[in-house]
C-alpha cells in the first residue's frame, strides 16, 4: 500500500496520516472491510496512469481559470488539464486525493439525483440506518459509473475508493478521523 501512496504523492508523517485516514474511510464505506486496502491502492496507482490524465482531460468540464491543454492523438483539442490542476493544489497545500474529490465535488453538484442521494445518505447514517445507507450508496456509485467519472475510474475499485472520501469529505468524517489518526486512533482497525 505505502509504495502506491508514495506515487500519488503521499510521504512522510503527513503522508501516512493521509493514508490512514483514506483507509479508515475506505474500509467505513466501501461496504466490506476486506476491500479498502484493494480500493485505496487502486485509487493510488491509477493517479500514474496515461490513460487516467486523458480521460480527465476529455470528460471533465472545464470552468474559467482552468488549467487547459492539449489531448487527443494528433493535439488538435483542448481538454482539462490534470497534472498543472495538482501541482497548483499540492502548492496551496492540498493532497492528490482532496484535490481529486473537489474536482468531482464540483462536478457532481450539478447533478440533482446526486445531491439528494449524498442528502438521503447522510439522513440515513444520522438515524443509525447502515442498510438504507449502504444501499444509497450503492445507488449514488452507479450514478457516478454511469456518467463521465464512470469513464476516468475504470474500474470498480478505483472508483469505490474515490467515492469513499467523497463521503468522508462531504459529511466532515474525513477531517474527524485525520486528527484522530494523528494520535493513532482506529490505526489498528
């Protein structure tokens, strides 16, 4: 796992504390325990493949002020541009994976069903409802494999992980457990 971490730019106690919390988050919503670390990897790995930086630059919708560049075989489009977008946030301090979830955040918030499943998800996890929650989430994943996240995260586990830290990101776990995991908190689980 750590040997995938540090390809995506995850190093040192920063880094470590990053991995533990995705891991926490992975292994809290993926469903079954056994596949976070298989989904976190996934996610990792894929941040160094060709086709992943493609993908983005061909499904993402840029905004103004988006970093642009050329795709395509012979250049002759214009697409996102994913490496320059992570190398501006690793300099305001912000991680491959959070930088990944903003983009998706920002893209996904334009899509009705989405949010209110993402409402419904956190209603059901607030009345102590795992079984409605887990099916919700299975709902808003096949929403997401359905449109253009579904063609960047090719596969099933790349993309359950991403999803994981959206979750954790968007209901304020993510934050909870990082400063927890600091003190070596749920480290062992």
């Amino acid at each position: 796992m750590l040997p995938c971490a540090k390809t995506a730019g995850y190093s040192g106690e920063e880094g470590l504390n990053s991995v533990t919390t995705h891991m926490q988050l992975a292994r809290k919503y993926t469903g079954l325990p056994s596949q976070a670390a298989d989904n976190m990897r996934d996610l990792y790995v894929l941040f160094n493949q060709g086709h992943y930086a493609k993908a983005i630059g061909q499904y993402i919708k840029p905004e103004n002020g988006d970093p642009m560049k050329k795709i395509g075989l012979r250049g002759n489009r214009v697409g996102f541009d994913i490496n320059t977008y992570l190398a501006n946030k690793k300099l305001e301090g912000i991680d491959t994976v959070t930088a990944v979830v903003q983009l998706m955040n920002r893209q996904l918030s334009k899509n009705k069903k989405f949010v209110g499943l993402q409402q419904q998800i956190k209603e059901a996890g607030d009345a102590k409802d795992e079984n409605k929650a887990n099916a919700l989430r299975k709902e808003a994943l096949g929403i997401v494999a359905a449109g253009e996240f579904g063609k960047i995260f090719h596969n099933q586990q790349s993309l359950a992980g991403i999803m994981s830290i959206i979750e954790g990101i968007n209901n304020g776990d993510f934050d909870k457990i990082s400063k927890a995991s600091w003190e070596g908190v749920g480290s062992v689980d």
